[in-house]
C-alpha cells in the first residue's frame, strides 16, 4: 500500500488527499517521523484539513513530540470548529486533554 502511494506522489500527483493516506500508512506501519513529514505536508497543503491536524498530532505523540502533538491538536481544533467539523474537534480535544493531564502527572 505505501509504495503505491509512493508511487503516485512520485508520478506528480500530489495532494492534501495522498499525503493524508501515504500519514495514515506510515503511521500503521510504525513510522511515525515519515507519518509526520506527510501529515504536515496535508496541512500545509489545505490548513483547514482538520483530520490531517488529528493526524499529525497522533503522529507527534507516536514519536514522543508532545509539545508540538499540543500545538498541532490546538491548531486542528480550531480548523475543525470553524468549518463545522464536531466529531474531529471533540476527539482533538480528548487527546489534548490526555497530553495535559500526562504532562501534569509527569508520565
């Protein structure tokens, strides 16, 4: 699956789409840095992807970046409220709050 993905972006065909799944993929796989790089190419890509922050933050936390996993759930949020996306916005928000209460515990 992922070499396909691959295999398209390489073709040109890039997108918000593609880099979301080739995220998704890497981030099954284990491979949470390559997860990050295509998530935050989502983003950059189309800023109100709200799924696309849920996932790059889950990517985050994967790699132990619960700093930026915060800012990036923060981030999606927002996109997520202002384009009416409730079910994203409330799951970015549990995991925010997970984070917060993992950091205040000191786990």
């Amino acid at each position: 699956m992922i070499e396909k993905l691959e295999a398209l972006l390489a073709s040109g065909r890039d997108s918000p789409d593609l880099r979301f799944a080739l995220a998704n993929a890497h981030l099954k796989a284990g491979d949470a840095a390559r997860a990050i790089a295509h998530a935050e190419a989502a983003v950059k890509q189309k800023p109100d992807y709200s799924a696309a922050w849920r996932l790059l933050g889950q990517a985050q936390v994967a790699a132990g970046q619960n700093k930026e996993a915060a800012a990036s759930f923060e981030q999606g949020i927002q996109m997520a409220d202002q384009a009416g996306d409730r079910q994203v916005s409330k799951e970015m928000q549990v995991f925010l709050r997970r984070l917060r209460k993992q950091d205040a515990d000191g786990s």
